[in-house]
C-alpha cells in the first residue's frame, strides 16, 4: 500500500481532502475518530488520562469531557504534552492496519499530530493542508462554535504550520475556495495513481 500522511493544524481542511480522497478510492482513516475509540470508557488509555488529570475530566454520562480536557491542555503545554504521550502511542497501533484491512493500492492517514507522533515516517508521502489564522479563527468560531478568545488560543497553541509545509511533499492551500482546493486533490490523485499503477 501507497502510503499518504495528511495532516495541517486545526480547521485547515484536512477532513475535506481526506473524504475527497475516499470518494476517489483511497483507503482513509481519521486519527481523531481513532482517538475517540481508544478514549472510551474501561480502556487503559481512558483510566491513563483520568488518573492524569483527574475526575473532572469525566463528564456525567461517564465518558470523557473533551471540553474541559481541551481546555486544560491548550493553556498547558506540559499538560498537552503528557495527554499525547497517553494517546499517540494508542492511535498509532491502530492506524496502519485499518488501512491494510481496506484492501486499496493507496492509503490516507489523517492526522493533525501527524508529524508530532512520528507517524509521517511510515508514510510515503506527506500532504500538508493549510490556512490563514484568521480563516481558521473564523471557521473555529461560526462552524464549530467555540468562543472567540478560546478559538485564538487553540490556533496560537499549536505549532507554526511553516513547520508542517517544511516537510511537506504537497501544500493545499485552503482559504476559502472548495473548487481550487478539490481541483489540486484531483491533480495529485491521479498523479498519485499513476504511479502506483492503480
């Protein structure tokens, strides 16, 4: 299998290329659905976390309160820190044979600490999608409705994407127009196919 790590920081586009992908048969799994799983209630990961960071993460139907975890860790560098170690290991066991199982020449890994936990290094390509802070801000803010002032601190909380375009393979620019976006997925889809002969 043709591996591609896709990855880019928060509200970028990433999910859109990922599911353009699938559309055009790629195998594709998303490490954030990835993570949810292996967060569940009763799993190491979940009893790891809690004793981390305790009860008040857990919310009243017993299941993790992402909100308020989120919120810890994006005012805490260390906290951020100690949450991936938890977690990145988990998801990284994961990943690749959900792909294989999908049975297709290529392969999509979608993952916003793609290159934090060290997964790009299985991959053969590296696709960044990326974003202009206040696209993101925007988009954090009216799509998903968190609260202006913690949609700014998530985006200055994570690494500069400079870091991520330095590594990668491929950029998509994503500022707004879906068609430019879905015509460079194209482009590199059928490059991509051409070269594994697919």
């Amino acid at each position: 299998m043709y591996l591609l790590g896709l990855t880019g920081n928060i509200a970028t586009g990433k999910s859109l290329v990922r599911q353009a992908l699938a559309e055009r048969g790629a195998a594709t799994v998303d490490a954030d659905a990835l993570a949810h799983e292996v967060m569940r209630p009763g799993t190491d990961v979940f009893r790891r976390i809690v004793d981390r960071f305790g009860p008040a993460v857990v919310g009243p139907e017993g299941t993790l309160d992402r909100a308020r975890l989120r919120g810890l860790v994006f005012q805490d560098a260390r906290a951020l820190q100690d949450l991936e170690r938890i977690v990145h290991p988990a998801v990284g066991a994961l990943w690749r044979p959900r792909l294989e199982a999908q049975g297709r020449p290529v392969g999509v890994v979608e993952a916003i600490k793609l290159i934090e936990a060290g997964y790009h290094r299985e991959c053969d390509e590296l696709w960044v999608v990326t974003a202009r802070p206040e696209v993101q801000w925007a988009r954090l803010v009216k799509v998903r409705g968190l609260a202006e002032e913690e949609a700014w601190r998530i985006i200055q909380a994570q690494p500069p994407q400079a870091e991520k375009v330095a590594l990668a393979d491929v950029v998509f620019p994503n500022d707004g127009d879906l068609a430019d976006l879905l015509a460079q997925v194209e482009r590199e889809w059928q490059r991509v196919r051409t070269l594994v002969g697919a």
